[in-house]
C-alpha cells in the first residue's frame, strides 16, 4: 500500500513493451471507488470483486508479456495465491517511513481511517510474511525514481526475454506471463 506498485509496473510494462493491468483501477472502473466500494458494501464485497479482477488479468494475459499490478491486500486471497503460482511475483519491499508522505497525500484509502500509519504499519504486519513467502524477486523501492526502480526490476527479472511475466502485488508484486 503506497509503495508505487502501479507507478514502478506501468513503467516496466513500457520498458519492456508490455501490456499493463492495474487491478485496483480494473475494480474501480467497473464497480466505482474503493472507499465508496467499502462504505456501501464492505471490505469483503471488495476483496471478491479484487480477486476477479486478479484472476481475469491473469487468465487474459496467458501467452502475452504482461505487468499486472495487484492491490496490497490481493495477496491474502487462497485462490489469488495459487493463481499466482503461474506468475513472477515481485514484492516492492518499502518502510512506514517512505510510505508516510504518501499515506499523508491521499486519505482515500478506507484501511487507513483514524491513525493513518498506525494502520498501515498494522496491515504491512500482516501482510509482509505472505509478500515475503510469494515473491520471486525482491525490489528495495525506499529510494530512486520511477525509471530507476523499473530498470532496477527489469533486470532482476532478467529482461524480457527471460522474465516469466510480471504480476504486481504490495507492498507488491509484479506478474508478467510468458511470451
């Protein structure tokens, strides 16, 4: 969450002439804002629509070069998880300090009502372990610029030529399917 998951996959996607899916903004566009999401119908009906859109950019992307990024929550999800097994996960490993001036720019977010990082430090928590467990590369993303961390990544995952595919979760990970 606020690790520049779409920012950084958007990037590689181009730098690698793939396509890109951000599944919070596949959710967005079809169902209306995350926050309005969970106000009207829950975090639950959320994490059903995260985890259809998840699955469709995966199944979509078979046989192309794709960058998919996940919303940092979509990992928890058993079947998220074993459709990432088709996928290189990337875990864009980040700390409350570097996250907080983002977190502070944008309070959107329903997770983080109330104590903003508190909240935040409490999900990374939780989640970190699962990042850790799934990911097949591991990018430290607390300095350098978009490009930077993108090429950073692109050659961590080999090129394009080598990289399974990139899915992105959060902090993340990126997918991408073989060509």
């Amino acid at each position: 969450m606020a690790v520049g998951k779409s920012a950084i996959g958007q990037q590689l996607a181009q730098q690698l002439g793939a396509a890109f899916v951000d599944t919070d903004a596949v959710v967005v566009a079809n169902h209306g804002t995350i926050a309005e999401i969970f106000a009207c119908r829950g975090e639950h009906a959320f994490r059903e629509l995260e985890a259809r859109a998840v699955a469709q950019a995966i199944e979509k992307a078979q046989g192309a070069a794709t960058v998919i990024s996940l919303g940092g929550g979509a990992v928890l999800d058993s079947g998220t998880q074993q459709l990432l097994k088709q996928c290189t996960v990337v875990y864009l490993e980040c700390d409350a300090d570097t996250v907080a001036e983002r977190i502070a720019r944008n309070s959107g977010r329903p997770l983080l009502a109330g104590d903003a990082m508190q909240r935040w430090k409490a999900l990374f928590a939780t989640r970190r372990p699962v990042y850790e467990r799934l990911a097949d590369v591991v990018i430290d993303v607390r300095s350098g610029s978009i490009a930077d961390l993108a090429g950073r990544l692109e050659d961590a995952l080999g090129g394009s030529a080598a990289a399974k595919t990139a899915a992105g979760a959060t902090p993340a990970a990126t997918k991408e399917v073989e060509k």
